[in-house]
C-alpha cells in the first residue's frame, strides 16, 4: 500500500494536466499572484501537441496538433512575441481520380453547396448520416455530397452517425468566410507554442504526476497523485482546481489507466459526457527521398482528395518545398486502422497513397526514408483525438465550462463554449477563460 503525503499548505489553485489549456491557465493563475500547482501525468507538457525535430529534416514533423485553423489570433499572437515564423497554407488541392489527380479548385465551394443546407433549429435534431441519408441537394450533389462526408469525417475526427446536425450548422464548415477558411502552420514546430507557455513555470510544474482521485466540496479541493517514484501519494489541498483532461480521459473509469475518480461528480461534467464524444484519428508521416508527386501533379500540391481509401486525404509540407507527405483518416475508420498497430498502419497509408497517386505500391515503399505516427487511441492521458458534440449535445461544451460552486472548473478544447472545439486556440482560451473565472471567484 503505497505511503500517503498531504501537503500542509493549502494552495489558491490546482491545475490538472499541462497541456495547452493547463499551461494557459497557468500563466493566468501566475501572473495575479496565485499560488499554483500544475500536475502532469506525461513526463512531458503540451499533450496533445506532439512534435519531431528530425537532425536532418529542415521542418518540424507534427504527430498531433499541426495546423492554426481560421481566426486562431491567440496562437498567431503567441508566435508573433516568440518569434515562430508561421506560413499560410495555400496551394492546390486535387482529386485523385482513375485518369490522375484532377484539380479541385472548387473544394470549399462545394463543401458549402452541402452543409449550407443543415439546420440549426432542426426539430428533432438529426445526425450527419441521417442528414446525408436525405439527399440534400438531389443528385446533382451527389459529388459534393461523398466530399462533405469525408471532411465531417476527417477535420471533425467524427463518427457520422453520432456527430449533430445542429453544431455543424452553427460552425462546422467555414461557409464563405474566408478568414475560417485559412491555414496556417509553424514550420519550426508547434512544441514552440508550448515552450512559449511553459516558461517561467517551472516551479510550479509537476510532471509524472498522474492524478487518480479529485474530491471537492465548496471551496476546497484534494487532489489525490502517484508521485514518479510511484512509492508515495501525494495530496494537494487547495480552493479550487481547472482540470484540463482531454475528454477521452474524462470519460474513462478507474481503474482504467490515466483514469481520475471525481467525488462528487459536478452536473457540468455529467453534461460533457452526455453530449460529446471523443474523436479519433490516424495520421501518419511519410518522409521520401524526393518530392516525387511535384512531378505527376503540380510544384504547387498542398492537398490530395482520394475517393475513399484507408487514408482518403493526404497534404505536402507546401509552400516548402519538403520530401515529405501525411496521411490522415478521422472517425471509426481510424479507430479500426489503430488496432492493427504501428507496422501495419504505416504499409496500409503506403499503399493507400499508390493508389491516390497511380502508381505501385513497391515504387513508393522504395522511395520511403522514414515513418512516424503515433496512437492517440491507446495513449492512456489522451484516449482518442478531439472532441466533437452529438445529437442533443451543441450546447455541452458550454455546460462543461460551467463552473461548479466557484470550486471545480473544466477547461481544454471539449470545454470552449465559443465553437472552437478540436483546436489548439480554443485550448488556450478554454484554459485563459477558466483561471479568470476561478480569480473572479477570489475577488482577484
């Protein structure tokens, strides 16, 4: 039976994980004068951002997080004061057809064309598949229609039958606003966001730290933690606690790995797990010898639309001019893909790109130089990707922000009430947002 140590002092806050949300909570909490503590199950911060520094690879390779989707101005502004060069992804984008990659000028036009017609007011809601089952647009769409599934599926990470109609009329494609359509990425790494977020935290950060228990009345939290040496448990005291799990963890139960107990469960809570689910993911990382596709399609390739396939989208490092290709399928179909395991999946996303290119598997396995991916499923302190709301769920990640007698609070992308779920600046504001509310609770 493992050793118990409380901590006498009693802290103004603690902060559960250091991913983005944990950190940016952090700095708020540091910055009014608050005494904090920040418990982390990973040996490292940043989570779900999860980058590579190849020696001899001039960019990054991101294994999570990669792009700065729309107005995301808290990360841009983040990279502005660091110093991170961040450039546009424009580009071509093509379809892969039996004749080659034809262009596709035209992609958010005609993603467009089929999710302008979703209803926001819907009585009862419906979900996407069903939705799709309508046949929106008659068969003229029916193109347009097979592209909207592959990006719902995709961009949400979603699983058709469970995503809702309401959240994705009300911002899940970004219709003709152009700034929403943008991306953007950091060639150097998106870890540098989270160094620029971790600095000056150092003494208040406490990494292999993995919680197991929280209990809270008002005004008084105990966090419940195996220290590294896992032959102690530490107990936190403090007045209140930001919990900044990813919701595939939130959702799990003890004794599950990474698991926390939450005693007694908040009604905000009981709303998230309701009305959102964990997306998944699988992305993979190809690095070749030379940019072989430049020459069958265009210099100037950024995306490639297959018509199906395990890995039905695949993006260049474009506008750098970088041998490297990833590969990406989101929802049930990347849940199946992580089960096979790692070798399995990197032969599968090398065939799947043979086919969108035209060309033998065997000529591109021979140009591979190296491979990365990694399993977000099966990382205990993540459990899956990103979150997207059912149906009945649009308003769940507002409940799940909801603070919970100025004593508990729920921050990371499952809790931005602004509609930037699964992405990196709803993160930080998420956690930003949370820490001003546990202050103005304080009087601070």
């Amino acid at each position: 039976m493992l050793a118990r140590r409380v901590r006498a002092t009693m802290l103004d806050a603690v902060v559960v994980g250091a991913g983005v949300a944990g950190l940016a909570a952090a700095r708020r909490l540091r910055d009014a004068g608050a005494r904090t503590l920040v418990l982390e199950a990973r040996t490292r911060v940043g989570g779900r951002i999860l980058t590579v520094h190849p020696p001899d690879l001039p960019i990054a390779v991101e294994l999570g997080a990669e792009f700065l989707h729309g107005a995301s101005q808290v990360v841009e502004a983040i990279a502005r004061a660091h110093r991170l060069p961040a450039v546009e992804v424009t580009g071509e984008r093509r379809r892969a057809t039996a004749r080659g990659l034809a262009p596709l000028p035209d992609f958010w036009e005609r993603i467009d064309r089929v999710m302008s017609r979703l209803d926001a007011r819907r009585e009862p809601e419906r979900s996407f598949s069903e939705f799709l089952a309508s046949r929106p647009g008659g068969a003229s769409l029916a193109r347009d229609r097979a592209l909207a599934r592959q990006f719902v599926a995709g961009f949400h990470a979603a699983d058709l039958s469970l995503i809702g109609e309401h959240a994705l009329a009300d911002g899940g494609s970004p219709g003709d606003d152009l700034e929403e359509r943008r991306l953007r990425r950091l060639p150097l790494g998106y870890d540098g966001v989270v160094r620029a977020l971790a600095a000056g935290l150092d003494a208040v950060l406490r990494l292999g730290h993995v919680v197991h228990r929280l209990e809270w009345r008002r005004g008084e939290v105990r966090v419940h933690a195996s220290s590294p040496a896992g032959s102690a448990l530490d107990v936190v005291r403090a007045r209140a606690a930001i919990v900044t799990l990813p919701l595939g963890v939130l959702l799990a139960r003890p004794p599950a790995t990474g698991a926390v107990h939450i005693d007694p469960e908040p009604a905000s809570l009981r709303r998230g797990r309701e009305g959102l689910a964990v997306g998944h993911v699988a992305k993979v990382v190809l690095r070749f010898r030379d940019a072989f596709w430049e020459e069958r399609a265009s210099p100037m390739l950024s995306f490639v639309h297959g018509q199906g396939g395990e890995f039905p989208v695949w993006w260049t490092a474009f506008p750098l001019h970088e041998p490297v290709l990833v590969g990406w399928t989101g929802g049930p179909a990347a849940a199946r893909l992580a089960a096979l395991g790692r070798d399995a999946v990197i032969e599968r996303a090398i065939a799947s790109l043979a086919r969108q290119l035209g060309l033998r598997t065997g000529s591109v396995r021979t140009r591979l130089v190296e491979a990365w991916w990694h399993d977000w499923d099966a990382d205990p302190f993540a459990r899956g990707a990103y979150s997207h709301p059912v149906v009945g769920g649009a308003d769940a990640a507002r409940h799940l922000a909801r603070p919970a007698q100025g004593t508990l609070y729920f921050a990371g992308e499952a809790a931005d009430a602004e509609g930037d779920n699964g992405t990196v600046h709803g993160a930080i504001a998420s956690g930003t947002r949370a820490a001003g509310r546990l202050l103005s609770a304080r009087g601070r």
